[in-house]
C-alpha cells in the first residue's frame, strides 16, 4: 500500500507550494544520509529517504491547480536538483570507496566488506589479523567501533589515523562527521529554543540598568529615579 | 534501574505532564494488580518511560480514567487504562528490579538488597516464566557485566557494553510487531542503556574512590588518588562526547522510529530532558537524592 504522500511529508492536505518544500528541506535534513552514515540504522534511513522523495516528487507534479501553473518552472527544477543532490552524494561515496581500494591491500578490502555488510566480529577478526598499524587501519578499527557503539574508542581510533595521515580526507571527514553529529544535538531547536535561552529576570534588569547608564553618559537618562 | 530518564518538566505542557504521570500510575498498578503491592515500590521514571515509548508504535488513542489512588490520596490522578505496553514495562521493571538487588546483595552484602531481594522473589519467578528467553539473555548479561567488573575491566566502552545490551533486550518489545521497529527499538535501547550506565558511573565517582570499588572511569583514566575535581576536570570533555554521542543516537532512532502518539513527551524527554539530566550530572549537581520517583 502507498503511504499518502501529505502526511509523510507531514503538511495538511492542500497545503502550498512553499510548505511543502518546507516540509521537505527539514525532512531530508533528518534523514540525510551523512547522519546515520556508520549507522546500524542507516538501510531504514535510506528508506525513509527514498519515501520522502517520492512523496515530494508526487506532490510537485500534483500539488493543487493554481500552484501548479505558477510554479511549474521553478517545482521542476528544485525537484531536478533534489535528485541530482541525492545521485551526487551517492557517487561520491562511491569514488570515495574506489580511490580507498586501489592502494589497499587485500585484507583491508576483506575489512571494508564485512564492514558494509555489517558483520562487525568478520571485520574485527581481519584487523585483529593484520600487523601493519598504519592510518588506514586505525581509521577501519574507528568504524568498527562507531558501528558496535563504542564511541570513546572510535573517536579515539579515527583521531589517531587523522594525526597519522592529517592530509586524508576520508578520515577527516569522518572525524568532523563525529563532532558535527554531537554538537547538532546538542544544539537542536527543541533545547535550544527553550526557556533557557530566553532572559530571565536578572538579565533583563541588568540590561535596563546598562542602558540607563549609557543614556546618562551621553547626557540624557532612560530611567529617571535612578 | 537508576531513574536518570526524565522530562525536562518546565518545557512540558501540563496534559502531557499528566498524561507521562498516567502511564507511571499505570505501570505502578499493573505491578500492584499483577504482583502484589511490595514490588510497586520498585518502579522508576525509566520504564515509565518505556511504557510511553512502546505505547506510541501503535496508533490506538490512549484511554484513561480520573481514579483516587491509596499512593496519593488528596487528589485525583489521571490512569492510562492498561495495555500489552504498559504490562510488559511492569514485567521488566520486577525482572531488573530482582537483578538490581540481588547484585547489591551479593556484592555489598547490602541487607536492604537482601531483604527487597527476598521480597520481589515470587514476583520474579511469575515474570520470568512470562519471558523465559529474554530473563535467560538478561542474566547471561549480567554475569558478564560481573566478570568484567571483577577483572576491572579498563574500558568504559567495554564495562557499558553488557547493560546497554540489557537494555538492547528490553527495548526489544516481543509486542511490537513490525521488527524494523523492534530493532530501531533495540538500537534505541543500546544507546540509552550506554549513558544511563556511564552517567551512573560519573555520578558514583566519589563513592567508588572512597570505598575502593570498581569505577570503569577510574580505570580507564588512571586515577592515582590525587584531588579527585581536578581528575574530573581533566576528562569530562571526553565523557560529555562519549555521552552526547550515545544521546544523539537515541535521538536518530528515535527519527526512524515515526511514533504515532505521545510525541510531545517523547520530543521533549529525547531532545531535551535527557541532555540536561547528562549536564546536571556532569556539573555534579545531581547527589543521589535527587533520584527519587514522582
């Protein structure tokens, strides 16, 4: 059965042009696949995606009558571009991968394969088995862990083959990916719009105060009884 | 269980404050109806929330009466009426309860673990006959979470794996029946259950230097006996990350999850509540009186 595509975008039937692309630009911020990349999670995110997709292709060629007309130009090409986003970053993966394995040995591929089918202990037994520490490994042993869940050592591992290799962008990037992934929790909208954020009694009285005392030193006054 | 899973409260609506209370009334007396009322006293926020999370995978409207209850008796109080959720968190709740105090017990020769232990006896052997198959994978678990302890095991990661594990085992609602659910479930569980057993360890540092007992932080770091707010100065940057990171997984998936009720609570407890529950504790503002249930 086919989901209706309004409410796995999450707007009201009807709704415009501009909520529904809305809708869509926080969804694929969500489910974007850098987030749950290293993720035990990540084939159900790439679903939900793939959903998301549909459900905003449908509604760009299908979106109520007058929205239709005005827009057609601009829905198809962000649709266009929406797809090109997402082929991009697939591929991109995939070159990523392909530059790794031509300078690889065979036992750090055999790694990179369990590790992609998500048979962490086949991936382990190889590393456990290999003798050259160089970057290229810690960075692999790194992955395994994140996938496991043991995110102290992967962070350390992963660290360590960015202090050995600084010029890899792979590990890079992962490392980044790591610190990104906390710090945007951290700093989601729901905890950090909250009441913390706002000013409570003792900074707003403190701002009147300074106001004030700007205002006397150029002579005028905001607040005359003091 | 160590009741560190809570809502931040003052950005919570009331009627989803009562309603997070409704489903803690009703875990409390699906225990008191089923086992009798000594192990109601066992209950903690943390299957409370179980309850609310399992709940909203299905899309039944909560149902609910206004009842008087003997715990509170002033005022009326709002009651999920009881489901296969709200009794299956009941089940788990005597299950760790019985395991939370038998270790106690065995270690510390605590008598009050001792005697709870006794007490939640009978309702542990009804509990486990309900779930034989996850009672056996809880107690495998457990003794290697005793193993690694007595070997002092020097890993934070490694000492966090067989409770969060635990907790991967309890998520893991047999009741839910999609299993793409069960195992977002699972991951959700392994994550919380991480930081619930490393905010523990954070939180016990100063008891465990005292007494000279196992501290996975203690290990790992080194501690040499020194000033202990310098030595926890010095790597609570490393333990935020480690505990952030479990947290932001929580959260992507609970985003996989697609709950179909209780959203606010759960929003509020995922992306809120648990992130200042992690900097109270870290800031060391959170004694142990502070775990007290509602």
């Amino acid at each position: 059965m086919k989901k209706n595509p309004y409410k796995v975008l999450g707007v009201k039937e009807g709704a415009s042009y501009d909520e529904i692309k809305k809708a869509y630009r926080e969804l694929v911020k969500k489910y974007h696949p850098d987030r749950y990349r290293g993720n035990p999670l990540a084939d159900l995110a790439d679903e939900k995606m793939r959903e998301i997709n549909e459900a905003y292709e449908f509604l760009m060629k299908n979106a109520g009558g007058a929205y239709q007309y005005d827009y057609d130009d601009s829905s198809t090409s962000s649709q266009g571009s929406s797809y090109q986003y997402q082929s991009q970053q697939s591929s991109q993966y995939q070159q990523n991968a392909q530059q790794g394995y031509a300078d690889e040995s065979e036992l750090e591929r055999q790694a990179r394969a369990c590790l992609n089918r998500g048979d962490l202990n086949g991936a382990q037994r190889i590393l456990d088995r290999m003798r050259n520490r160089n970057a290229n490994w810690y960075y692999l042993q790194g992955l395994v862990f994140l996938r496991r869940g043991w995110y102290d050592r992967a962070y350390s591992n992963i660290q360590r083959a960015v202090n050995m290799d600084p010029s890899n962008f792979e590990y890079r990037n992962a490392l980044n990916n790591l610190n990104n992934q906390s710090y945007g929790y951290r700093h989601n909208p729901y905890y950090y719009n909250n009441y913390r954020s706002s000013p409570d009694m003792c900074q707003i009285c403190g701002t009147l105060w300074c106001a004030d005392s700007c205002c006397e030193c150029m002579g005028g006054d905001l607040i005359s009884c003091c | 269980m160590f009741g560190y899973v809570e809502p931040d409260k003052p950005e919570l609506k009331i009627r989803e404050f009562e309603v997070f209370r409704g489903y803690y009334c009703s875990v409390c007396r699906s225990i008191g109806r089923r086992y009798g009322q000594v192990p109601r006293l066992s209950l903690s926020y943390d299957l409370a929330f179980l309850a609310v999370l399992l709940d909203a995978t299905s899309h039944e409207a909560i149902q609910g009466d206004i009842v008087r209850c003997f715990a509170h008796p002033v005022r009326k109080r709002l009651l999920i009426r009881p489901n296969r959720f709200i009794e299956y968190a009941s089940d788990m709740n005597i299950i760790l309860a019985y395991y939370n105090l038998k270790d106690k017990w065995s270690d510390e020769k605590n008598l009050l673990g001792g005697c709870g232990c006794l007490a939640l006896q009978s309702a542990f052997k009804k509990a486990e006959k309900r779930y034989q198959e996850k009672t056996r994978r809880i107690e495998e678990l457990l003794g290697e979470l005793n193993r690694l302890e007595k070997a002092r095991c020097a890993s934070v990661d490694e000492a966090a794996e067989p409770f969060a594990s635990i907790m991967r085992e309890v998520f893991e609602c047999p009741h839910v029946e999609d299993e793409r659910r069960r195992k977002v479930l699972g991951w959700l569980g392994y994550n919380i259950g991480r930081w619930i057993y490393i905010l523990d360890a954070w939180d016990d540092l100063a008891d465990d230097v005292k007494s000279g007992s196992y501290n996975p932080i203690l290990e790992q770091y080194r501690y040499d006996g020194g000033d202990l707010d310098a030595f926890k100065a010095s790597i609570k940057d490393k333990l935020d990350f480690s505990l952030t990171y479990s947290l932001s997984e929580c959260e992507k998936a609970y985003a996989l999850l697609g709950a179909e009720k209780n959203t606010g609570i759960l929003d509020n407890i995922i992306y809120s509540g648990l992130i200042v529950k992690t900097d109270k504790v870290l800031q060391g503002r959170c004694g142990n009186n502070e775990k007290k249930s509602i």
